[in-house]
C-alpha cells in the first residue's frame, strides 16, 4: 500500500507523466535523427591523418632538429617536407584554426578575434567569446525542462563536414572552434578550444586560504581566480566554499526583475515603490551564484591534509598535484552540474594555503554537449581513466598571477599531454577512419608561460628559474616529437597522407600596449589636442576577466562617488559623441561609425580618412624610451578580407588589424577594457611569449608532410583543399588552393 500523503501523490503524478512525455518525445526526435543522419560509407581515394600542434613556432623546431631533439620530426622532414605555414590576420588561434576548417580568410567564417562586438552595435560591450554561443536552460518550478545548447557561431563549411556527408568516416580530437561538436555521419568529435570550465570561463580557479595578509591583497584576480577565505569550524577543521558560475535559475528570473525595475524607475511615487527598487536594484547586483563545500582537516606532521570538496575526499600532500575530485555544483533540487578538479596543497602550517584547479565539466557526466555521439568522453574515461575537458586545459592562468609555481605548471603540462596522446591513439584505433584530425594544445601554453626563460632580453628573465626551467619548451617539442612518432607508428603511409602542422608560431612579448591609450592621446596629423578618442574622467580600478565574461555594463566605464547618494556608481569614461576609434580585443581597433554604432561619430563618408589616418600614426610610433618601431603594419578589413562576414556595416568586422613588431603586444588592461597611464610598459608577467597581434609575417606555422610539397607559399587555409582532394572528396574552396605534391610518398 502507497504511504505517499495526499497532497504529495498529485505533484509525483505529473512529474512521472511530464517525463515519459518526455522520454517518448526523445525517442521519437531520435529515431528521426538516425534516418536523417544515415550516410554509406564511402573509401576515399587516399587517408589523411592531420596532427596540430598550437602554436609550434618553425625557428624552434629548425632548431631542436638540428641539435638531435627532435628525431621523428627530423624523420618525417627528411622523407617528405618541412616548411613554414603561412597564418592569417591576425594570427590567433581561433581565427586560424577556423581558416584551417572552411579554407578561407576570416572573411569565410567570420572570427576575428578571441572578442567580437556586440551585433547591431547597440553596445560597446564585446562578447568574450567569439565563436561560442550558448542558449540558457529553463525551469519549470525547479525541474528542468530544457536543457542548455552550445551554438558554434564560427561560419561557413568545415572540410570534415564536407567529408562525413560525402561518406568519409571521420573523427576529430580536440580540434579548436568545434564546440557544439558536429554531428558527423559515421563519425566522431572530441570539441577542443572553446569549451568552458564548469564556471563558464576558461581560467576559474580557486585559492583558499586562512592566512589574513593574502585575504586582505586579493578577491578576484586580473584572469578571474578567485581567492576566497577559509575559516576555522568545527573540531579544528577549516571550512570554505567553491564559488561558481550565476544561477541558471537567477538568469531566468532577471528579465522579469529588470522590467519590474524599469516600471518602478518610472513611478517611484512613494515609500513601498522606493524600498522595492533598492531591494530589487540590489538583487540584480548580486546575482546568486552556485557554491560547493571544501574543508580541509590538517594533519599533525603539516606535511599534509585530508581534504574534501563537496562529497569525495582526499589526503593531499604539499608540494604535489592531488587525484582527481569528482564533484557538482547543486543547480536546483532535480539536477546537479557535474565536474572534476585537483587540488595542490602548498602549505598547512602556519597558514593552510590551496590551489583548486578550475572545475572542469565532467567526461563522465557533461552538462553541456562537448562530444558527438554522447557517450564517447565517457568511454574514453573507461579506457584511460579522467583527464581535462576544457578548450584552455593549461592553468596558465594560475602561474601568471602567481599562485602555481613553475614546477607545478609543468607537471600539469606533461600530464595533460600524455593524457591526450592517450585519447588520441584510442580513438585512431577505434575505427578504420579515413579523415583524423588531433590538436595538441600545450606548445603554445607554454610558450606562453616560459618564453621569458628563453629570452635574455625579457624583461622578466630570471638567470636561476633559466637554468631550472630553461628547456621547459624544448621539452615541450620533444613531447610533440614522441606524438608524432607514435601516430605514425599506428598508421599505413601506403595510403595515407600525413601532415604535422600548426596555426602559428611565435615571438617574445616584452612590452604591453595600451591601444586605446594611443587612440585618447594621439590624434589626426599627430594632434594630440583632437585625440581619436574622447575620454572624460580617469579609470580608477584595475578590470579583470570577470568583468568580461559577467556581460556587466562596466566596459569602457570608471568608478564615481556619488556624494548625494554616498555611493560608488559605474560612469562612462569615454565621451563617445567625441570618440572616432577605439580598441577591442587583441589586435583590433574599431571606427565609431555613424548608423552603426549606438552612439556613433564619425561619417560614412569620412570612414576611410580615418582609418588611413588611425594606420599612418601607428606605423609611424616609435618607442618613447627605445625609438623602437612598434607597428610594423595595420591591416584595413575592407582590404583584407573578403567573404559573406566581410561586410564593413556590421559591427563584427573589425575596421583596423594591428600587426606588431616584435616584442610588443597588447597590454591586458587595453583588452579588458581599461586605460593605461602610459601607451608602452614593459611586461612584469609571466605571460611572456606570444603571437596574437604580432604581426603574421613573424608568426607563420609549421608544415610536415609525408609528401614532398612543391609550393613555396603555403598557408594554412590551403589545408582542407588539400585534404579534400586527398580524400577524392569534391569541394569548392572559397580562397584556399590544394597544395602541389609528389605523385606518391616521400617515404616510399
């Protein structure tokens, strides 16, 4: 007999009849999936197999073969090609791997940058994610009735897309700007770059401490880490919390809770309508975001600590990278995000002090579709045990700013590459594939971090971490060395085409630009008393990622205090009605155009003027200190690219590309939003090689082949043409042309 009370046996009733509904619907929407998605295989004319290694600089790699370090690449050089890769304008990763994908310039997929503008120019707040899109789930009295849904915003036609409906079996490891996952036709995909930690950045991680000095310097740090507090509980244990993404529950309701704001705005006519407004002003202000439980229980030797995060435990010891944590953030009653994470210990005595690594989305049970079918991460996972999930799976993040050290960072590093050779030899031998495509993401995270230890001339060289970590990228490339040889262990080159290559290469990054500084202090003609951008109060605070990825309307805006109300307020600092450019980004400058933007200046018809202008003086700025030329070219869009996103009145098409000499880069804070007093300052970051904004003759990738290339010029959009033809694939390539082999394998 039921025990159920009667008030409680309706509510249960609907919801086990709202889920067969539901289960029914997804049984019927998926057998109709699987007649639409049904494609006969087809055998292509030869296999490709394609390895990417981000970042892969060809001067290092000329190098490290030279001195022996490198002996399969010198291998695979020696029976085949070894060549520079030309890369795109500018050269960053997403915008490159895109190019790889469809074969075009930017104009063909519309990426630009790592930001992109808000469409319609209705604001100057950029997104932080420009070839990612998600729509947000919804709930229906705590139960979720829709899901959340990636959307990949990069354009055109991917090669791979081309392939699988033409018959291909395919499979695709960790290739960047493949978030969603495609759906292929007898096929797979791992998504790479793009995919978010479990807070829905690429770089939240966490530090707890009880140590008051470090509390009282930090809170949310320049790349979004969070340093939170933990505080003595209970039988001598240390209590604290993880604090996560913005309720999807919160988010729901905060449509509804910023019109009621706005009709209140309207009639604030008495005492109840006031206390409503603060009330509400104030819940919009502090959005409710999810938590998760740590304690930390020191041992006696302080040497150790048992440690728990939500419900799993373990003992860590300081000094070393603990086991993986398998843990969720409570969402509502009915469903729970689920996630992974380590911790590091780095002291118990006298103060606890511990890293938590960002919360990746969980192989096993992902919230959010980073694979195609479902269930393959979670195989993988049967196969080789957890790994790392998200795009950026470096804490590079963390060592920037100081709370991993460089030991750590590598032994992360070398983890998570083994890791992903591991993923990548499963899935090659899963299948018969005919088209496999793997990226390698950790040459470039690392040359990231460590160039500064290459570069005597960086102004944060350090002759002692040199000699300790000093071939920290050299090790890197050996590592790259062993994936290749592996793969090419596993493959018939009768058959199979096999290409080594990279998005891009890099440069030492000594000194930070602040672009938008240059704009509010340089002018038309040099007349710094008519700048191209109008500014009309000082910043006065340091912005962080979190300012980014929140969508506050704080970008491009300043602190005030309102004596009147005696509170801080958000201003504007930039006079807009006076402004004709400013800054986004890593590498782009932007008109403030008439009927574009909201708030918009300058005249269609003085458009090109100004940028001519806005090129002119910053090819011509020299390094107030050094004389150095800082620009070596700006790139104007209307020139540059072509394409159905090449279309200069849409605010996501960036009017200026600014190619760096060099040395120099843009500065953090002219990315983030915020103005520098000086325009160059030398970089005290660890952050200290790169490529974004350098300008792309200095930043060409590397090109392996088993096949002796014939072209001089090759670039990487020429990638998926190449490939297709391989593959006896019909394509029409929107720019890119299929390189010129030798009939058969250099090897042969």
């Amino acid at each position: 007999m039921s025990t159920e009370s009667p008030e409680k046996t309706p509510l249960r009733k609907k919801i086990r009849i709202f889920t067969a509904y539901l289960f029914a619907i997804a049984f019927i929407v998926g057998a109709i999936y699987l007649q639409a998605v049904r494609v006969p295989v087809v055998e292509p004319k030869r296999k490709v197999v394609v390895l990417g290694f981000d970042g892969a600089d060809p001067r290092l790699c000329r190098d490290y073969m030279e001195k022996g370090l490198l002996p399969n690449l010198a291998k695979l050089a020696n029976e085949g090609t070894f060549s520079e890769l030309g890369t795109t304008i500018p050269s960053m990763s997403p915008v490159s791997w895109s190019s790889f994908a469809v074969g075009g310039n930017p104009g063909y997929h519309g990426v630009f940058d790592f930001l992109t503008r808000t469409p319609e120019g209705s604001t100057y707040i950029p997104s932080p994610e420009s070839f990612v899109g998600k729509e947000e789930p919804y709930f229906w009295h705590g139960i979720p009735v829709k899901p959340p849904k990636v959307i990949n915003k990069r354009g055109g036609i991917a090669f791979w897309d081309v392939a699988s409906q033409f018959g291909i079996k395919t499979a695709l490891v960790l290739v960047p700007c493949t978030f969603a996952p495609p759906e292929l036709p007898n096929g797979l995909a791992i998504s790479g770059l793009g995919v978010p930690d479990l807070c829905g950045t690429q770089a939240t991680y966490f530090y707890l401490t009880d140590d008051p000095e470090v509390l009282s310097e930090f809170d949310r740090t320049e790349f979004g880490g969070a340093v939170t507090e933990l505080a003595l509980g209970k039988d001598g244990v240390l209590e604290g919390k993880l604090v996560g993404p913005i309720s999807p529950v919160w988010k729901q309701e905060l449509a509804g809770k910023q019109g009621r704001l706005e009709e209140l705005k309207r009639n604030l006519t008495d005492k109840s309508s006031r206390e409503e407004y603060k009330k509400l002003q104030k819940e919009i202000d502090s959005p409710d975001r999810l938590t998760m439980p740590i304690r930390v229980k020191k041992s006696e030797d302080g040497q150790s600590a048992e440690i728990r995060i939500d419900r799993e435990s373990h003992t860590a010891k300081v000094g070393e990278w603990s086991d993986w944590y398998r843990v969720s953030f409570e969402v509502t009653r009915f469903i729970s995000a689920h996630g992974i994470c380590k911790v590091r210990l780095d002291s118990v005595s006298p103060y606890v002090r511990l890293y938590v690594s960002p919360i990746e989305i969980s192989p096993e049970k992902p919230p959010l579709s980073i694979c195609h079918p479902a269930n393959v991460t979670a195989n993988l996972v049967e196969k080789i045990g957890l790994f790392k999930t998200r795009g950026w799976a470096a804490d590079s993040a963390a060592l920037k700013e100081g709370f991993l050290n460089e030991e750590a960072f590598m032994q992360d590093i070398f983890e998570i590459m083994e890791k992903r050779k591991e993923m990548a030899l499963e899935v090659l031998e899963q299948d018969d594939w005919g088209l496999y495509v793997a990226v390698f993401s950790s040459t470039d995270r690392v040359s990231h971090m460590m160039w500064r230890l290459i570069d005597p001339k960086h102004p944060m060289y350090d002759e002692e971490l040199a000699k300790r970590f000093g071939d920290s990228i050299q090790k890197t490339y050996e590592k790259m060395d062993e994936i290749v040889g592996a793969i090419r262990a596993k493959i018939d080159e009768s058959n199979t085409d096999l290409y080594v290559i990279s998005d891009h290469g890099f440069r030492s990054f000594r000194k930070a630009v602040n672009l938008n500084t240059w704009l509010s202090t340089h002018g038309p003609g040099g007349n710094a008393g008519n700048p191209f951008m109008e500014l009309r109060g000082k910043v006065t605070r340091k912005y962080n990622l979190d300012d980014l990825f929140s969508g506050k309307s704080d970008f491009f805006q300043t602190e005030v205090y309102d004596p009147i109300e005696e509170v801080t307020k958000s201003e504007e600092y930039v006079e807009w009605k006076k402004t004709q450019a400013f800054a986004l980004g890593l590498a782009t400058v932007y008109i403030n155009l008439k009927e574009r933007e909201s708030k918009g200046y300058v005249s269609k018809a003085d458009y090109q003027a100004v940028c001519e202008e806005i090129a002119r003086g910053l090819e011509s700025y020299r390094d107030p200190k050094t004389g150095e030329k800082v620009v070596r070219r700006v790139y104007q869009g209307t020139e540059t690219y072509s394409g159905p996103y090449a279309d200069p009145d849409k605010v996501t098409f960036p009017d200026l590309m600014v190619g760096f000499e060099e040395g120099y880069r843009v500065g953090w804070q002219s990315t983030l939003g915020g103005i520098s007093p000086e325009v160059i300052s030398d970089n005290l970051e660890k952050w200290s090689g790169d490529h974004c904004g350098i300008d792309p003759s200095l930043t060409p990738g590397i090109l392996y082949s088993n096949r002796t290339v014939t072209d001089t010029t090759a670039a990487i959009i020429d990638m998926a043409p190449t490939i297709l033809e391989a593959l006896g694939v019909p394509f029409e390539s929107p720019e890119g042309r299929a390189l010129q082999l030798t009939e058969e394998n250099g090897s042969q």
